[in-house]
C-alpha cells in the first residue's frame, strides 16, 4: 500500500507519538508510507529510515500560517498521490477534502481525543458533520468515542487500542514498594491535576511517610505550584520534568493516578498497568480509561472530578497493599494483548479491506 500519515508534531504527546509509532511499523511491514508533517516537528520520538519523511512545518512561517500550511499540503498529497491519508488532527481531514479522491486516495480519520469537546460547537461541529459524510472510515480508540456518532460513522468505523512499547522482560513487579503515588502528564487542564493534589491533602495525614510525585511539563506549573505552598505540601508534592527514562522512575512506586478530564486512549495509564502498577484513573471521557481498567480487577476507576472520591480511593489501597498487589497483577496481563505487532496488524487488516471495499 502506498499511504500517508498526516503528523502535527507539537512535542512529546501520546497522539505524537501514536502517528510515529504506526508510521514507522507500516513502514517496517514494506508498505510505501510517507509522513507529511505541519504545524511543528518539535517530536523526540524515532523514524524508522523506511519511512518518507515530508517536513512541511519550518514553510509555513510568517503571515497567513494556515493558508500556507493548506497551499503546502495540498502540492504534497499532489506529488506523492498516495491510496489511502492517515489523520489524527481533523483540520488535515478538511484541507483533504478539497482534492479529488484520485490524488489524495481514501481519506481515515482516527479520532485522539473527546468527540463531545466544545470546540466541535459551533461552526467547526458543522464542518465536522460536512467531512465526515465523505471521510472513507474511522478509527476509534473506545466504545465511548464511537457511539457518539451516528450510524453513518460507526459503520464505516472500527475500534483499535493504542499499542504499548514496554521493554519485554526489564521490568518486573518489586517485591518492595516505594512510598510514593506518581502521576504522568502535560501540566494542563485536562489532566486536571488539581484534582489530584487536593485529593491528596485529604490522606497525606494518615500517611505522612508518602510523597505525590507528578511528571510533566505545561502552562499550569506555576498555578500547581502555588497550589501545593497554600496547602502547605511542600515537602509532600512534588512537580517534575518529563524525563526519557520514566519507567525507571515509576516502576517502583506504591500507586499511579491519573486524573483526567478527558483522554482519548491515555497512554501513560496504559504503560503504568503493563508496568504492573496498582493504577486509580478518573472515568474520564469518552471513556478510554475504562476500556482498559475493569474497575476492581485490573484497577480502580472514580467518578469524573470527585474530591473525596479520588482521595477515598488512594486512601483503600494505601491501606490495602495486598488488594493494591492484585489489582497490579491483574494490570499487568494488559501487557499481553496490547503489544505492537498485535495493534498494528489490526490497523495493516483494517486499512487493506478499505482498500477492497
């Protein structure tokens, strides 16, 4: 198959990294893939050498960005005529709809956040429902975000999970736990990490030899910041960079916690639980998490922006190493169906009966 893959590469995020990760393992089964990049190309992740690579991002500097960034577009899917565009950003969905079929091949959409986001009100819900009656297919990452469309979508859909890339036997469940819950995440509203610090000034009493680790960078550090000096944690919080090496760091600790508002399929939840971590995520929408966690076998799953639930919560399972034990056990069986060449062949067979059909 011939086939682009459409990137905006703003750093080190999950859908970053998803594009990468499927473009080079396309690129790896010997189809012809071509990655056209916009936007920015600003990604640490790897490319494999088979992989194409069209940077389109350092042309579209000064005025009129994005009437650039259509212009460039446009003369690349010409050049390069691909059967099938691959898009994880909508606004690249659009610019393809204004090509005939014959030069940019069938256009897939696969959906990387919250279908139900405000930002779909409006103007841009329009243009969505206008692209989607001619997008070719779609992939969702959950139930939750599927059924949100109608049946004119979900029946040109499938549901594949993101992959996970865990060094097969380097890391093992210790058989002593740190004392310390982390967290992994871009410091911004939707991880919602207030959430979490607050929820953790309820139990740092009872247990006061635990420390809150959170990992990442964004614009909320200095609000977090200031939010951890009022409730006087200084000495219990702490706000960390992001850092290649993260496994190292998390492996060994007593609980993860996501607290999301909204996740598309949350890859740092997913990694934590192949990483055998007793892990306590937010029913976040459209409902990624719960995909992966049953909640009581694999994990724990708490009502969406619930203070005392939240706090409840880590508070059972600090109390109950043994329950935490199971939980992670049980998470870490994750690990077996979510390997790279089980998720990527899903996609290789989905795009091949679009091809058929």
């Amino acid at each position: 198959m011939k086939i682009v893959t459409v990137a905006y590469l703003h750093g080190a995020g999950g859908a970053e990294r998803q594009i990468l990760m499927l473009s080079n393992a396309l690129a790896e089964m010997g189809h012809e893939v071509h990655l056209v990049v916009l936007a920015e190309n600003k990604s640490h992740y790897l490319k494999n050498e088979k992989l194409i690579v069209h940077d389109l991002s350092d042309r579209e500097k000064g005025n009129f960005k994005i009437v650039k960034r259509w212009r460039l577009f446009i003369r690349e899917i010409k050049k390069i005529s691909p059967e099938i565009t691959i898009h994880y950003n909508f606004q690249s969905v659009y610019y393809s709809m204004l090509l005939k079929q014959s030069k940019r091949g069938k256009i897939l959409y696969s959906e990387r956040g919250d279908p139900y986001d405000k930002e779909y009100d409006g103007l841009m819900g329009l243009l969505r429902s206008y692209s989607f009656k001619r997008t070719d297919a779609f992939v969702f990452q959950s139930e939750g975000a599927r059924d949100y469309f109608g049946e004119a979508v979900r029946k040109k859909s499938t549901i594949i999970h993101n992959p996970v890339s865990i060094p097969e036997g380097k890391y093992e469940i210790p058989i002593i736990r740190e004392k310390r819950i982390v967290s992994v995440g871009r410091l911004h509203p939707q991880k919602n990490q207030k959430l979490l610090i607050d929820s953790f000034s309820k139990i740092c009493k009872a247990f006061p030899e635990y420390t809150l680790e959170i990992y990442g960078n964004g614009k909320l550090h200095d609000e977090l910041q200031k939010q951890i000096d009022f409730l006087q944690l200084g000495n219990s919080v702490k706000l960390l960079d992001s850092i290649p090496n993260i496994f190292d760091r998390i492996v060994n600790a007593s609980l993860f916690v996501l607290s999301s508002d909204y996740e598309g399929m949350p890859n740092a939840l997913l990694e934590a639980m192949c990483l055998g971590l007793p892990c306590v995520s937010t029913d976040c929408r459209p409902g990624g998490a719960r995909t992966l966690i049953n909640d009581g076998e694999n994990g724990r799953i708490v009502p969406l922006r619930d203070v005392d639930a939240l706090s409840s919560c880590m508070y059972e399972l600090l109390s109950n190493p043994d329950e935490a034990e199971r939980l992670a056990l049980n998470a870490k069986k994750i690990a077996e169906t979510h390997t790279e060449n089980i998720i990527f062949k899903q996609w290789e067979s989905f795009l091949m009966q679009l091809l058929k059909s």
